[in-house]
C-alpha cells in the first residue's frame, strides 16, 4: 500500500502547533481593504485557529494524527 499523500492545497494554507491547534489565515484579508478600517485590517493580518469542528477534517488533508 503506498504512502498517503499530504493535500497540497492544505499544505500551503494550514500550520499545526505543538499543542495540535490548526493555525490559518483570516478570510477577508487580501482585496477591496480601502473600504475596511486600519483597525480592521491590523485584526486581519493576525493568525486564527481553526474552531473545534474543522480540525479533524484539516489534520486529515495534512495527514496528522489526532
């Protein structure tokens, strides 16, 4: 049986820290900032940890155990 293969979308998109928390982007972060706040684009620019529900679905695409 061959090696599962790491997603590579995922793989671009998705950290997992030492305590197993998937860090991500924001969304609303990359176009049409002239109509959002500086405050609102500081807040952006900060990673985010994937809530409890997506986890499991993203350690499954980088082949991570639980």
């Amino acid at each position: 049986m061959p090696k599962m293969k790491t997603h590579s979308g995922a793989k671009k998109r998705f950290k997992v820290t030492g305590g197993g928390k998937v860090k991500a982007r924001h969304a609303f972060s990359s176009h049409i900032l002239e109509k959002k706040s500086p405050k609102r684009k500081r807040a952006l620019a900060a990673p985010v940890m994937l809530s409890d529900h997506d986890t499991p679905r993203v350690k499954k695409l980088l082949g991570v155990g639980k």
